[in-house]
C-alpha cells in the first residue's frame, strides 16, 4: 500500500467492482446506449390524462402511434412527472392501467347471467339497459317508503344504493346525485369517500 493512502484505495476497490459487476451482470454500455436512442415511445404522441382506479386522481402519460391503417396503437402509460399529486408515480394498480387498454382478458361485451343459472352470456347495450332499468323500477316499487313509522312523509327508496366512482367529473357526479334522489334514494356514497 506504499503511495496509496486509504481514500485512493477505496476509490479503486469501487471502481473495479463496479466493472466487475457491470460485466458479471452482462451490461454492455454501448448497447445500452442505442437502446436508450432507440425507445419504443420515440416519436410517440404524449396525451395525459387521470387514472381511474381511485380517489387519489393520479395523473398519467399515455404514448400512442398512428398505424398505418389510421387506427391508433396505445404503447405506454405511465406516471406523470409534472403532477403535484404523485409526481410520476402509481401505486401497483395504477401502473397497470395499460392493461384495461390491451389486456386480453378484457371483457368487451356485457355479460348476463339470468336467474337461476350458472353461465354469463353475452348481450348488447340495449339488452342489459332495459334489464337494468326495469329491475330498478321493480326494486323501487317493492321498497318505496311514502311515510317513515311517525306517520312523516318522506318518500324514499331504500331498497336501492347508489355508489359513484372516482372517475366521474364533477359535472357528472352531480347529475347522477341529482337522478338518484329525484328516484327517491337516500343510499348515495363515492368511492372517493370509501
Ligand atoms: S395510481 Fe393508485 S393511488 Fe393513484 S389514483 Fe390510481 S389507484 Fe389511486
């Protein structure tokens, strides 16, 4: 150790077992480095937008690509820098956002499974909002309180609750709000709240 006191020494143990362990890992910075220029978001248009799994109100970056045919190739989403709400991160579920977008297991139709049965069949909109409607007016009819014990009216469905999600705009949340209680409901909650 004749010449070299202990700080120099440290510096070459760290720098060799950086290189050690750079090439153990196989890294080859060359290679590295034209990847990094060639990234898949390249010339990729950036659009942002919230994240909807929860109240938080994340904010995301989702990279997409013109194709040839004119449709439109989402390639990433994640976390937005310049959000002063997470700063470019996601929790776990947030970060897989991309997959309600591309998952294969997506289910892109409405499914119904009929009283008494054991299979989900596929229905389109028009199908699954007349049941839906029909089976809420079935639930206020059975339900509906015109006066409460003390012989007060109030006029209310109890029978039915109602639960907005953390995606709904402000404007949206209010009209739904407004909906339910001119049906008579009195169990409203947001998720945001939950
Ligand atoms: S990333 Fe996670 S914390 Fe943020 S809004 Fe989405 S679900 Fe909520």
């Amino acid at each position: 150790m004749n010449g070299i006191n202990r700080r120099d020494f440290l510096k070459v143990g760290a720098a060799t077992a950086g290189a050690v362990a750079a090439s153990g890992l196989g890294f080859d910075l060359a290679r590295a480095n034209t990847i990094k220029q060639n990234l898949k978001i390249a010339g990729s248009q950036e659009l942002h937008s919230i994240c909807p799994y929860c109240a938080v109100g994340c904010s995301l970056v989702a990279y997409t690509r013109r194709n040839a045919d004119g449709s439109t190739r989402l390639l990433q989403i994640e976390g937005d820098p310049s959000s002063p709400v997470n700063e470019g991160r996601l929790c776990p579920k947030g970060a897989t956002a991309m997959q309600l977008a591309v998952s294969r297991r997506r289910i892109e139709k409405p499914l119904y499974r009929a009283p008494g049965s054991n299979s989900w069949v596929e229905k389109d909109w028009n199908f699954m909002l007349d049941k839906i409607a029909q089976n809420f007016k079935a639930s206020r009819d059975r339900t509906f309180v015109a006066q409460d014990v003390a012989g007060n009216t109030v006029n209310r469905t109890e029978g039915i609750a109602f639960a907005g999600g953390a995606a709904f705009s402000s404007e949206e949340g209010y009209f739904a709000t407004k909906v339910m209680r001119t049906l008579g409901l009195v169990h409203l909650e947001q998720q945001a709240r939950v």
